[in-house]
C-alpha cells in the first residue's frame, strides 16, 4: 500500500486506517499456523482470513500511483536541442521520443481529448515468508479473485477507475488537482502530496502519459528482459514530494520507478516501482522502527492498434511487500500478483465532460 490513510472509517462500528489494514495482515499471518479460517483483530472483530487477503490485495495492486507528477508537455523534442542538461537525460529524451514514434503518437493528426477503457483482472495473493533469525517458513495458499474495471481518462490528468473484484468496490479518481479513493473499509480519502497519474495508466493504456512521466528521467544502462534487451530509464521522487505524503508516525523514505524500453521494438515492455515507507514504533516495549518496502513488477504486452495508437491489452503484475524491523534480523516477505486483460479501448467518447470526475462530496469539503 502506497502510504498511511490517516482519514478513518467506520465499519461494523469499528475504525481502521489502511495502515491498519496491513498490520492487521501481517498479524494474522503470524497467527495463522493453527487452522482457524478466522482472524481475530486488535479491535476485537473477527475477519475472514480471505476477506484480509483481498483487503491486502485491492490495497497494494488496485490502483497505486506513480511517484512523480506529470509534466504539462509530452512532446520533448524540443529538449534534445540543449546542451546543458545531463548525458543521461538527454539519452532518455531519445529513448523516449523513438517510444513515442513506435507507439504512433507522432504520426496523430489531432490529440484525443479522452479515453474509455474496459478489462478483467485476476488477483492472486500467494504465500508469506516469514523469517525468525533462525528458521523461515512459508504460509498461506494461492487463493485469487477474479474482477474487472472500467477506467476514464480526461486530458489534463483527470481520470476515474471502477474496480470490482470479489464482491469489493474500489473506486478512485483525480478532477486534475485532487487524488482520490473510496474503499469499503476506508471510505473515501484524499492521497497527500502532489497530484500523481494512475499506475495503470501508463503501463501501456496511455503512450502519452507514459512520455510526460518519464520526460526527466535518467537512464540506467541496458538490461536484458525475458528475450528482449531494454533501455532501463529512473524517475524518482524528490525529498520535498515524499516528505508531503509523510504522515504521523509513518515517513515516505523513497519511491521511484522504472521503464524497461525494448531496444527493437521501441516499446514499453515492463514497469517496476519501489516504494519505501519507515513507520515509528507506538509500543513502549519496541524501540526500533519499522520499514515496509513494496515493490511492484509488471510485464506489459500484447500491443494492438487502436485508431493509429499501440495500446497494451495484457500484462502481470507481482507485487512483493517486505516488512523488517531497523534492529531485528526477523522479517515477512509477502508475494501477490494480478493478472489483467483490457477488452475494450475507445477514444474520444461523446458527452464525457469535467463533472464526470468530480470528488466525492467529503473529499471536497475536506479541501
């Protein structure tokens, strides 16, 4: 999960955070090693083991956020000209730019002002390791559900995704200045910082966005992945922006992320972000912090044409979310993925206005 949601919500007359969440996991896993399907939180409610794992998933993989914001031009042509700026910026400019030549966007006669896109996905939660110092056992079961969503997408950055997986709703959108996101057990709350795209998003839904996130990265070198030789290009965020999604007792460390460009193709073919939160210990008894590292993997592909744009129609996600404490050699490694597939893309939907990405009520008055 990207960071703590200090906004809580009532459910069952209970109240969590999303930090809770996760530690109410992480908990449960630890516990699990009798054979009770039920988990009993520290607010005193029992939980289906599995209703946690999806709580877990849809937390991680429903709809994280990029770690920088986007910049206003997607066409950088213009900065390869200059002579000042870095070699390794100025290699991801052209890396970027063939990208953008590949795709198609350069041959576009008109911009398209919006987008529709339709899919399935598939959530896994897979197993958790678990390390004492001395020994490490693997728990859980590869239980998964199936889902789908609906994503809108508005030049600037307004965008709104549906998400339905398991009986579970998660909605989430942004009206080009607030982030939001509603979940059945937060409700709905603003994502602090700056305004940031939706991951999935760029991982081959929009070539343009893809572009104007990577506008000012580095590049890495190569690195070979699977049977393709990739340009690997960093962003990351800087110390002010990580600084702002800080809240209470847990500090944003650092989150950056990475495009792997195939050297043939020109293509985005794989995404990967990490993402490193340290969270102050509230016990009296635990004097060390504890840091929570997500990392999030995706293989993207299948490129099809859509109205002269190559759009991704299929990808996998692993997501790996490692837990440690700063003066323990104990540690919980969790593994989860999702698998997607987009059934549908269309551009340039009739009728689709700025009131159709406006925030909830609360979220509003919250601002």
């Amino acid at each position: 999960m990207e960071g703590p949601d200090p906004e809580m919500q009532e459910e069952g007359n209970k109240k969590e955070s999303s930090w809770e969440v996760i530690r109410e996991w992480f908990r449960a896993q630890k516990g699990l090693q009798g054979s009770s399907n039920l988990t009993v939180s520290s607010y005193g409610c029992n939980i289906p083991t599995k209703r946690q794992d999806l709580r877990l998933l849809l937390g991680v993989l429903g709809c994280p956020l990029a770690p920088i914001p986007q910049v206003n031009d997607p066409n950088i042509d213009h900065l390869l000209h200059l002579k000042d700026i870095p070699f390794e910026t100025s290699i991801a400019h052209y890396i970027i730019q063939q990208y953008l030549a590949a795709t198609g966007c350069l041959k576009q006669q008109k911009c398209n002002k919006n987008m529709y896109v339709s899919g399935t996905v598939k959530m896994i939660c897979c197993e958790t390791e678990v390390s004492t110092g001395k020994n490490v056992k693997t728990l859980g079961t590869r239980s998964g559900e199936n889902g789908c969503f609906v994503l809108w997408q508005m030049l600037p950055r307004m965008w709104s995704l549906e998400l339905v997986v398991g009986g579970n709703k998660v909605v989430a959108g942004s009206d080009g200045k607030t982030v939001w996101r509603h979940t059945p057990w937060l409700g709905a709350h603003a994502a602090k910082g700056p305004q940031r795209p939706l991951r999935r998003i760029i991982q081959g839904l929009d070539p343009k966005s893809t572009a104007s996130l990577f506008a000012n990265a580095q590049c890495l070198g190569e690195k070979r992945i699977g049977d393709n030789d990739c340009f690997v290009l960093k962003v990351s965020a800087d110390r002010a922006a990580v600084m702002e999604r800080s809240e209470g007792h847990a500090e944003v460390i650092r989150h950056a992320l990475y495009g792997y460009f195939c050297q043939k193709s020109g293509l985005l073919i794989y995404l990967e972000d990490s993402h490193l939160t340290r969270v102050e210990s509230a016990a009296e008894n635990e004097s060390d912090d504890v840091y929570w590292e997500t990392t999030i993997g995706s293989s993207i592909g299948d490129y099809r044409d859509v109205d002269g744009v190559l759009i991704a129609h299929q990808g996998r996600s692993i997501a790996t979310i490692f837990r440690c404490r700063e003066l323990s050699m104990q540690y919980t490694r969790t593994r989860m993925e999702e698998v997607w597939r987009i059934d549908d893309v269309v551009f340039n939907v009739p009728g689709l206005s700025v009131d159709s990405f406006l925030p909830p009520a609360d979220i509003v008055d919250g601002h």
